[in-house]
C-alpha cells in the first residue's frame, strides 16, 4: 500500500492505460479521481473501486473544465497529492494530409491538457509543499514513428517535464515522464495489421506492453521510492528504443 492516504488525478481513465493506473493506485491505498469525458466509461474504471474512485467529468482542453474538476478537488479534499497526464489521444494523417483541426485537436489534448492540469495541481501541490506530477509520453516521440501531430505533441511533453522540474522543485513537487512504447490498449485497436506486425517486431521482448505494467511504473514515480527522482523520462518499451 505504497500510496496509502494519497490523493490522486488520473486524466484519461476511461479506458486503456488511465484505467488501468486509477485501478492499480486504488489498489496501493490512494483515492483516484478518475476524469475524462466519458462518464459511462470513468463508472466502468471505478467499479467495485467503492470510496477510493471517484468519477469526475473533465475536457483537458478547456481551461474552465479543468479548473472546475481541480477546485472540487480543493473543496473535497483540501490537496492534491498525484497527477498522471496521461489523456491523450491522435489520428492516423499523414503529414501532407493533416488538417488545421486535427493538429490543433491533438495537441489540444495531449500538450495543452498536460500543462492545464499541471498548472492547477501545482498550485495545490505548493500548498502542502509536495506532490508528484507523472506526464505520458511515448516511444514515438523519439523514433518519429506515427502522425506528425502526436508525435510532436509526445516530444514537447518531454520538454514540459524538464522545465516545470526545474521551476517546482523549490516547491517540493516533482515532476517525470514515463515514456511507453507500443501498448495492448483500445487506442491500438485502429492501426493497421501489418504496422502492427512491424512494431512487435521491432521490440527485443517481442510483445505488446500491458497497461498494469505502465500503472506499476506510474506508480513508483508518484511514490516515496521516488523521492529523489524528478526531471527523467523512463521508458517503458521492452527495449525498442533509447532515451
């Protein structure tokens, strides 16, 4: 029970990856709040959870959202131990193809969303002089493998990490990426089979990472274990690449 007593926000814990950490923090004594924007789906993460999920409807992309989701955090729980970025989401343009839109949905979600959330639990975090913030990368935005939007949303992620690392680490917060590689999640269930093929090739353990491994991961850097860790990608990709 690592976590036990702490308070946590998962972003993108309707499915995949965020419910698989909502769940494995539970399991290690903290309460999860568990956002995204599909509210039948963040039921489905907490159940069986009882006090230790809490469900709570948040669009990442949108200031007023997350700002709302985070005061009733404040009110609830007066702090705000852990926050995992990990909502994030792509499309399979090419470059050449990409609208204006999509780039702006993805890096909407994926970058923005990050430094919304990280914003505001910063500000509750330096309250209590302490906290853990976890970003999600992932492999491709070392590789440059996949969309141009995503990868570049996945790379500048990276960069967010370093700078607020640095800023807050006066305030006690620490802040690290956790980098994963091709995973067993239903954001994979769109790629085509023979990109598939070739990815689980290109991985020397010669599978798909599962979604409790990167919520073990998740969890150690939100933990004490960790305390003297912040500013670092990990990589979570059975040797694919390295960073």
């Amino acid at each position: 029970m690592k976590l036990e007593g702490k308070i946590a926000l998962v972003t993108g814990a309707a499915q995949g990856m965020g419910r698989a950490i909502v769940r494995h923090f539970a399991e290690q004594g903290a309460t999860v709040y568990a956002v995204d924007i599909n509210v039948d789906a963040l039921e489905e993460t907490v159940a069986g959870l009882a006090e230790r999920g809490v469900v709570q409807h948040c669009n990442v992309a949108d200031e007023h959202s997350v700002c709302a989701a985070f005061e009733r955090i404040a009110v609830e729980s007066g702090r705000l131990d852990i926050l995992v970025n990990n909502a994030g989401i792509g499309s399979h343009d090419t470059f050449l193809d990409t609208p204006l839109e999509h780039w702006n949905r993805v890096l909407g979600v994926n970058l923005t969303g990050a430094f919304l959330c990280s914003r505001e639990a910063a500000r509750l975090m330096s309250r209590a002089g302490s906290g853990a913030i976890v970003n999600l990368a992932s492999t491709a935005a070392i590789t440059g493998e996949g969309p141009s939007h995503y990868c570049a949303s996945k790379a500048a992620i990276m960069g967010l990490t370093r700078s607020t690392a640095r800023e807050l680490a006066a305030s006690g917060i620490r802040v690290n990426t956790l980098v994963p590689g091709p995973t067993d999640t239903p954001m994979m269930a769109g790629i085509p089979a023979e990109w598939m093929e070739s990815m689980v090739k290109a991985i020397p353990l010669g599978r798909l990472c599962q979604p409790e491994e990167i919520a073990r991961v998740a969890a150690f850097l939100a933990g004490d274990d960790a305390s003297f860790i912040t500013g670092q990608n990990i990589a979570v990709n059975g040797g694919m690449s390295f960073i």
